[in-house]
C-alpha cells in the first residue's frame, strides 16, 4: 500500500447551502479564488459546480469557462475535476398525476450534461453511476445505464477520465461494469459518496462493502458529509483510499465555527501526516492516475 495520497476537494456544490454559509463561493470569481487556495493549502484535485449569482445551482457554460480561464490562468497547478451531474433533477408530482412535474425538475440530454466537459476539457469529470432518492423530498437524481454508457464512451473519446461517482452499492457494481466494458480508462477512478440521504449511510462497513467489489485496478477516493466529513479522511486513508474534503460536503470547521474551504483542506492535511502518509502534488496525481492535461 503506497504511503502516498492525493486531497480533492469539492469547493462549492449544488446543495442549498449558500444561505447558510455567507461566504460560499458563488460567482465564478470566487469559485476560482477558492480552487486555487484549496490548491495551495494541499489539495491536487478541485471539484468544481458553478451558481447563480443569487448562489442557486447553474448548468451554463459561460460560468464554467470563467472559472476554468481563471485557475488555468493562475501560477496555482491543481487538477480540476467537473461536475456531470447537473441536469438529471425529476421532481415527481404530489398531485394526482406523478407525470405533472414539480418545480424543481432540471433534465437534460446526457450529452448536455457533458457539454461543459467536451467544451473545456478538465482532467477529470464526476459520471454519477446511477438513480438515487437524493435527499428526504419528491426529487430522484436520474442517470440510466444507457445514458452512462454513452457519456462514458464519449468521455474515453475525450481523453477525460471520469470520476465514478458511488452513492450505494449498485452504483459501484454498475460502474465496474463499465470497466468491464471497456468504458473506462486504466486506472479506472471511483469515489465513495457517504452519508447522503438516501445512499450508503457513512459507515465502515458501507464503505467496506463498497470496496469489495471495485476493480482490481482502481484508485478510488471517498468522503462522508456533514460532521462525518473529518472521522472519514482517517477511515479512507486507512482503507487504502484518497480523502476528500470541501464545502460541497461540510460547512464548519468544528462545532459552530464555519470554514473555508483552505482550513478544510489543511485540517485534513494534517490529519493524513498524523497518520504517517504524505499528500500528492497535482503531477504526482496525474501520474498515478494517468490523467491527459489537454491545456
């Protein structure tokens, strides 16, 4: 087991979080100046959603090349990672007919949702690996396995590697199955989402129990939400995997206290060389997982 291993960190997200936290990065400007401190603090990876500037969760394309311009433009190397996930919101109807959508409803064409990857080319991107009940409400997060199979080859025709992303079990399976398939490139990359309602609760045997079924090949990371976030850098440390920390996840740095997204990369920093491992750089990261930087 290498003694080595690389932060993401998830900077701002799409979760109704910018009213509770008045400095969440929201304009591109400050999505940028948050990646690049993240960076700077530790973190190889950033993974990246743009908003509104009212902080309400954005699919469009100008804001993501702001944000891209910005930190490609920097001194500041860190590997960026977009999301795919916008787009796949279906907000069942309460009334008497399910097919009357709700508000929040936000489908896209799978190719849409991969629009912002195609168009500026990150190292890595998230592939949501499948349906979820995200959250305790009447939204399902929609991604079908033919629609992950056709982002998938159209990703490994970019040269962008996706980033699994496992939400419960069946998820892993199915994107092990796209390694099987030849979908995915070599190392094949998965990421553990833990403790998000109604997913794998964040616990070790869930994250266990993940674990056994990734491929052989894979560099897998993981991260818990919410007051679970630290505890679970030590648990996927020490299970072999890579942490990730950020807003997207958590808010606060201890009880009370609200964090940057920099004090939660240190945090965890120091956590990691608490435990004897050391953190990667941004080209040790793309090395190990053989990433093509296209710009």
């Amino acid at each position: 087991m290498s003694n080595k291993v690389f932060i993401s960190c998830a900077v701002t997200g799409s979760g109704d979080t910018a009213s509770k936290h008045p400095d969440l990065p929201k304009t591109p400007e400050q999505i940028a100046k948050a990646s690049i401190e993240a960076a700077k603090a530790g973190a190889a990876i950033a993974h990246i959603h743009v908003r509104e500037e009212d902080g309400t969760p954005s699919r469009r394309l100008d804001l993501y090349k702001e944000v891209v311009d910005r930190i490609r433009s920097s001194d500041t190397d860190v590997v960026l990672n977009l999301t795919t996930g916008m787009g796949g919101d279906l907000d069942i109807g309460q009334g008497s007919n399910p097919l009357e959508f709700g508000p929040l409803t936000d489908m896209a064409n799978v190719m849409e949702r991969i629009a912002n990857v195609e168009q500026f080319l990150p190292e890595i991107c998230t592939l949501d690996a499948g349906t979820l009940n995200f959250g305790d409400s009447s939204v399902i997060t929609v991604n079908t396995p033919n629609d992950l199979r056709k982002a998938a080859k159209k990703l490994k025709e970019l040269k962008v590697k996706p980033e699994i992303e496992a939400f419960d079990l069946g998820n892993m399976w199915f994107g092990s199955q796209l390694y099987k398939e030849g979908l995915l490139s070599d190392p094949p990359l998965f990421q553990m989402c833990l403790g998000i309602p109604w997913g794998a609760p964040a616990t070790t045997l869930a994250m266990q129990a993940m674990k056994e079924i990734l491929p052989t090949e894979a560099v897998w990371s993981g991260f818990a939400i919410s007051k679970n976030e630290m505890p679970f850098v030590a648990q996927t440390v020490l299970m072999g995997g890579n942490p990730r920390v950020g807003l997207e996840d958590n808010l606060y740095l201890s009880k009370g206290k609200l964090a940057t997204n920099a004090q939660l990369v240190e945090k965890a920093k120091r956590i990691v060389e608490e435990l004897g491992y050391s953190t990667m750089t941004p080209s040790e990261t793309r090395e190990k997982l053989k990433l093509v930087k296209h710009k």
